[in-house]
C-alpha cells in the first residue's frame, strides 16, 4: 500500500491484510454474531406465481436464467428470483420446504448483499491508519461481515464492532428471531442503524480488552446486537489468566494464545460425577464396571487440560456428548441430530436442577423415573464402549490427538483418490470446544472430535520492540500444492512455535525463505 508498511494475514484474492500492523497500529478480529439476516416470507399471487405480495400491493419476481456448465454434461439452465427483500432461496436449502406453506417462497434479506457494499473501502482505511481513533472511523464504511475489531496503537487499545446493523421496527412481528411475513410494512428494514451505535471501547479502566465471540454490552430490541452469542467460558478463562499477573510480555501472551485448560471440564465433571467418582474400584476385570473404574481413576486427578497426547480429554468429550444425546433424544427424537456439539450451560442447569430442569434426566417413554447420575452413568458406560471398538481396549494408550484431528482439506481435490493425500493437511491438535487454544469439534459424522474451527493464524504484536512480533499459520504461505511452503509452517502450528514478522526489509529478507512477487494482470 503506496506510503504504509503493513504486514499480516490476508485472504487469496483480497488485497486487504484482515489480521496484523503497520508502524502504528496493530488490529485482530473476532466475528461480532451480528444479527444482519432476516428470512422474509413471501406470498405468490394465487392468480400469477411470477409476481408476489408487498405491503402496497403486488409486484413481479425479478428473474434471470443461470446457465451452469459441467464437465462431460449436458449444461443446467436454472432460474434465479429476487423479491424486494432479496434472493429466494430453493425449498431445499436448509429444509426450508418443511417450514414453508404451498403458494410461499423465503427470501433472504442480508446486509453483505447490498449492491453499495463499502467494506473493502473501510479495511483499506484500517491499514493506513495511523491510531486507533482512525481505526475506528475507518469502520464507518464496513458492511458486511460483522466483526469486533481489537485495535492497539503505542498509547491506547480499543474494540469497536465493524458492520452494519439493520434498522427494524420495534413493531418486527418476530424481532428477527423467526421468519417473518415479508408484505408486511413493520417487518422490512428502514436502511442499518447509525454508526455510533456500534458497540466500542476505547482504553478501559482496567487496562485490557479481548473478545471470544462472547456476548457484548448491548442495548434491547431493535437496537440490539444479536440474540445468539458464542460460549462465555473462553472469555472467563482469559481474564483469569490476564489477571495473574500486572505485566505480560510478548511471552505471556503466547502462553494465552497455547492455552489449553478447559473451564468447562473443570465445572462440568465434579459436578455430574459427583455421586459415582469411586464406585465399582473391586469391579471384576472385563466388565463395563471395571473399565468406567478405570476411567474415572483417571479422570479423578485431571486438571482439565485437553492435551493431545493424553486419553483424558477424549474421555471427556465422548462422555459429555453421549450424556447430552440421552438427556435431550427422548423429548427431541431426530431434532437431537441437530444439537450435537456440548452445550455447557444446558448441562450445568440440569445438574444444577435450575427451574427444575433435572427433569431432562427423566426418559418420558420409561414406566420408571431416571435419575441424573444414573443417566450419567449410563452414558459414561456406552461412551467408554464406543471409545473402546474405536481406539482399543488399553484405556491409558488413548490419545486425545488421534481423535481430534484439524481438518484442513482441500476445497476441490480433497475427496479425489489419492490425490487427497497430497493436497489435505491435517494435523494432531490439542485443545478442544471452550479452549482458548480454539479446537472446535465437528460434532458429527465418522469422527465427531475433529478439529473444524481453530486459529489459522496467530500473531503477537509488541509495540515496544515492533520487530520482535510473532506469527504462525496453521498450512503454509502458499496455496499451491506442490509448493514446499504449502503446508512448512503446520509443525510450528502444531507445536505452539512462531516466526518473526517485521516491517524492516533487512530483517525481514535475512530470515526469508525466499521471496515471492505478485503482479497484477494489465487491464
């Protein structure tokens, strides 16, 4: 960028750095779970299926023919309809047919579909800021996708959410939460919210500033943020760790960025094994009784850590997400399917009995009343077996990195023979769901521990020596496969190791690889 040195991590295709600093200014983001889609429900003329109902009267479906192009096939025409609340999306999609009457389509209202979209102007602005005041009037321009930005200069620190936030009525018939009927005037959005009502800080009284996709200080409806928010045990975790000591460095933070203890193991195993934690120690070898003995001898003296190379964590996590499939499959039968990573809160209210809630523990088609530790013990038993076919009978050569594995497969060659041995990287990983190490599991499929959402990129910034900033990615700095830096950067990942990222050239070509010119395409 002609008269800024900037350095960080950016998308193939976008001349834009999303992650890093220049000179003066350093900035992170975090997705804000902004709530900028609505589902608009539209209602076809009974009399002409190409036109639609609006709140003064009917209008046409806007149409175009798609023409998509096969390989060795007959070409797909497919028709492609908007209403004035947005694309219609097919009856397929996200089951949408299940909840959508004959005579209806759903369209999708989203703000990053709006044609005067500034948000590239806006990144453009953040890069050449020179303070974190810039910064945050650069985002002014942002549309879409929402996104707390972390910004610090040399003398302050601030968090601002970049986005558009629609303006709704404070009539919305669903307040955004559910679809809603699209002909009727209190439900379209009256253009976004003003700027200033983005949520920001700017240098708190406290000294530090982080985000987890926790939930933010925000005001009611309609000038709310959103209703749904990422989980509260990774912000815990990291204001205790902040708070241990007054001065960090550069290293400190590092330990931060590797943490791997869950707070959420911490909380949840003392409080739902609590009755049966030495139970069966004389259980006859072989037995479903012996081997949760064994299990729980191990789980008794565990600190919560979800290391990779030890059986504990994945105990843990086969545990808690059996143990929630029972609590809820009974009332939700295959809506179940769709609640398949842990919730924590779920489960601390039930335990806790909060609002009678341990009356999940009860299975409704029983004669009998289950109670929760015997419903935990079950669960624990059939996750051992499980765990058990999959990984062998020796719980202690368990490991918890064989099962959480970080998938990162090629987009388009990843399932083509053996070329997805040459083109899918995965690594062994520690962490987990509520880590700060980010270690997501899929939740699903043959192997449900897979690691799916985690830190590609890391990085530490220190404003007093700006030389000695740090950062790893999680493949390489190349997307060519055949590249030798496709993927030489993954074993740092892996091993919580870092390299050096400076805005001096000298220091920079010293440490370098090599050196890579991009030049555009003439017009």
């Amino acid at each position: 960028m002609q008269g800024h040195d900037i350095i960080g991590a950016t998308i193939p295709g976008m001349p834009v750095v999303f992650l890093g600093r220049n000179a003066d200014l350093a900035w992170g983001m975090t997705s804000s779970y902004l709530d900028d889609q609505d589902l608009m429900v539209e209602m076809q003329d009974p009399s002409d299926p190409g036109r639609y109902r609006t709140y003064d009267g009917w209008a046409p479906y806007i149409t175009r023919p798609s023409i998509i192009t096969i390989k060795d096939e007959v070409p797909i025409t497919i028709n492609l309809k908007w209403s004035q609340n947005g694309p219609i999306l097919p009856a397929d999609q996200f089951n949408l047919a299940a909840i959508t009457p004959k005579g209806y389509d759903i369209a999708l209202s989203w703000t990053a579909l709006d044609a005067a979209d500034t948000s590239m102007t806006a990144l453009m602005g953040l890069m050449s800021s020179n303070s974190i005041y810039q910064a945050i009037e650069a985002g002014r321009n942002f549309i879409a996708p929402s996104q707390n930005v972390t910004l610090a200069d040399n003398n302050n620190i601030a968090m601002v959410t970049y986005g558009a936030i629609p303006n709704r009525s404070q009539d919305h018939q669903t307040q955004g939460r559910m679809p809603a009927l699209g002909f009727v005037a209190h439900n379209q959005w009256n253009g976004y919210q003003p700027y200033f009502k983005n949520y920001r800080i700017v240098n708190p009284a406290a000294g530090l500033l982080g985000n987890t996709n926790n939930k933010l200080p925000a005001s009611a409806f309609p000038d709310h943020i959103s209703y749904d928010w990422g989980d509260t045990q990774r912000i815990q975790r990291w204001l205790s760790l902040m708070k241990t000591r007054e001065v960090h460095t550069r290293e400190s933070f590092v330990e931060t960025q590797l943490d791997t203890v869950s707070p959420t193991a911490r909380h949840l195993l003392p409080l739902i094994g609590a009755e049966f934690w030495f139970a069966d120690a004389a259980a006859p070898s072989g037995t479903p009784a012996a081997r949760r003995s064994k299990a729980l001898a191990l789980m008794v003296s565990w600190n919560g850590e979800m290391n990779e190379h030890m059986p504990e964590p994945l105990i843990y996590a086969a545990w808690m997400r059996a143990l929630q499939d029972r609590l809820i499959r009974d009332d939700l039968g295959p809506l179940a399917n769709q609640f398949t990573n842990i919730d924590p809160l779920f489960l601390d209210r039930v335990f806790r009995n909060v609002d009678e809630a341990a009356r999940w523990c009860d299975i409704v088609q029983t004669s009998g009343s289950e109670t929760c530790p015997k419903i935990a013990q079950e669960a624990l038993d059939a996750a051992l077996q499980t765990l058990s076919e999959t990984y062998g009978d020796t719980i202690e050569s368990w490991r918890w990195g064989d099962a959480h594995q970080a998938v990162q497969d090629h987009p388009v060659l990843g399932n083509v023979g053996l070329l997805r041995y040459l083109v899918n990287i995965r690594q062994s990983t520690s962490g987990g769901d509520n880590t700060l190490m980010r270690g997501l599991t899929r939740g699903r499929g043959s192997n449900p521990y897979e690691n799916v959402h985690g830190a590609a990129y890391r990085g530490v910034y220190d404003f007093a020596d700006p030389d000695s900033s740090i950062f790893v990615l999680s493949t390489g700095q190349s997307g060519h496969p055949l590249s030798r830096h496709y993927d030489d950067l993954g074993l740092l990942w892996r091993r919580g190791e870092y390299v050096p990222m400076s805005l001096d050239p000298a220091l920079a070509r010293a440490g370098a690889a090599g050196i890579s010119n991009l030049q555009p395409l003439s017009p």
